[in-house]
C-alpha cells in the first residue's frame, strides 16, 4: 500500500510541474508519467482522466492556501500581504490558478468552507457593519485585493525582469490596499 501513496505522489508531484508549465490542453501524460516515474496507465487509474488529476492537483493546492493564508475581512491590507508573501513563495500554485481562471472552470474543486464565496460574504458582513463602503462588490474588492496579491509572480507580464524586492513590494501593497479600502469608504 505504501508503494501506491507513494506512485500517486510522485504523480501528483509531476502533474503539478506539467499543469503549472503546460495548462491542461497542452500537458502531456506521457511527460507526467515519465517525470513521476510511474506507468501511464496508473495516472488513469488512480485520477481517471487528464482533467481529474488537474482538478486533483489544483485543488490539493488550493487548499494549502486556504489552510496557510489566514483570510481576515476586517484587515485586508493584512490578508494581501500574507496572500503576496505565499505567491511568491509557491510560483506554480499561481500558474495553476492562471490556467484555471483561462480554462473557464466552474467546478471549484473545495468545500464551501474554503471558497471565494465565503470570503464574499465575510467582505459583505464588514461592509454592513460600516467598516467598508458598500459602493462596491464585495466581488470588486475581492478581485482587486487578488490582483494585487498576486501581481509580482510568475504569471505577470514582465516575468522575471521585474525588481525582486519583496520587501518592498510587500510594503507598497499593505499601503495600497490600506489607501484604496480608505478610499473606497469615503466615495
């Protein structure tokens, strides 16, 4: 059995590299089992097809964010610095998000305890509590906070050519979020 877990990392392992890399259109089966060192057809057996082990892969890595990046409404600037910080850190987890945002997936692959649905409703709560302006979206702010959280990784449109400085970038987003939640409360 143990054997089995383990063939099924390594598969997970390889698929997260290939899916990262390559989407789901253009990964390659062939190239996950040769990485994983595994026979091909077990990657059918254990996930079923090509597009279960990407939800497979995506959704084990989506939930160490939800497990890693602690989500606070009422201290977004916060919750962009830890989601900035855990991008950088974790380059193929945002290229697979990427790929899932291009591929138009519906089927979000985690509970709803751990979903963009109840980081919504959380936004929702602090808005009619008055600490945010309800002038717009919780979807707006949301994607705003994400955008920003996420704009110095891989999946920007310099790539590598821009300024490493983390420190710095993490700075300048906790005061930009701060600034724009600020004034968005006042418009």
């Amino acid at each position: 059995m143990g054997n089995a877990e383990d063939t099924r990392e390594r598969i997970l392992n390889a698929a997260t590299l290939e899916f990262a890399a390559y989407g789901v259109a253009g990964a390659r089966v062939d190239r996950i089992a040769k990485e994983a060192e595994a026979n091909k057809s077990l990657i059918y057996v254990y996930f079923g097809s090509k597009e279960r082990l990407f939800t497979t892969v995506f959704a084990r890595h989506l939930k160490t964010v939800y497990e890693t990046v602690r989500f606070s409404a009422e201290d977004l600037p916060g919750y962009s610095a830890r989601l900035f910080d855990f991008a950088m850190d974790h380059p193929d987890l945002m290229r697979l998000v990427m790929w899932w945002g291009l591929e138009q997936r519906k089927d979000w692959p985690l509970e709803e305890w751990v979903s963009l649905d109840m980081q919504l409703k959380e936004i929702a709560k602090v808005q009619r509590a008055g600490n945010v302006s309800k002038r717009y979206a919780p979807e707006f702010l949301l994607t705003l906070i994400l955008t920003l959280s996420s704009a110095w990784t891989s999946a920007n449109p310099f790539g590598t050519s821009i300024d490493p400085d983390a420190d710095r970038h993490r700075t300048v987003l906790r005061r930009s979020v701060s600034q724009a939640v600020e004034q968005l409360c006042q418009t």
